[in-house]
C-alpha cells in the first residue's frame, strides 16, 4: 500500500506541475455522479465549442459508480499521511 500511495503521490506531482490556467480537471467523483453534467460544468464543451453527445457504451459501462469507499475501508487501519492528494480534494488520514 505505501509503494501505491507514493507512485500516486510522484504521478499527481508531476501532473499537478503540468496544469496550466487553460488546463480542465475533472474529478472522478464528479463524473460519477453526473457524467451529463461533468463536461458542461468543467467547460469542455465551451473549450471544443460542441456540446457532447451521448455515445454508445458497452453493457458493462452503463452503470457508472463511485467505488472508492470500497478500496478505502479496505486499508482503513493504514495511515496514508499528507499527499499530493490533498491538493485535489482527497482527504486519506484515515
């Protein structure tokens, strides 16, 4: 779990490095509550000038959820510590 949680925290580095002021994030947790939503409020259909289409997903992307309560509980007796992840809204001193 440590060796996980420290490529996370060198990869979310690196990437938080790279985002500039024209740069759109999009949380996980955002677009599985309302993929619709997720793009028009990001202000990606304003980047792309298009308004996104639905398209044809596979049976067993249909059902778009949120799991990451379930990884969590899993290692709930692990203190992760302060991260990267903090500055993307995760909160993993549990």
């Amino acid at each position: 779990m440590h060796e996980l949680m420290q490529h996370w925290n060198t990869a979310y580095s690196i990437a938080k490095n790279d985002i500039s002021s024209d740069t759109i994030v999009i949380q996980y947790e955002d677009f599985c509550m309302s993929p619709e939503n997720c793009f028009e409020k990001s202000g990606i259909e304003k980047f792309i000038k298009r308004r996104a289409k639905p398209i044809a997903l596979e049976k067993r992307f249909h059902n778009i959820s949120n799991t990451n309560a379930r990884y969590i509980e899993l290692f709930e007796d692990i203190i992760i510590g302060k991260g990267i992840w903090e500055d993307f809204g995760y909160n993993l001193n549990i």
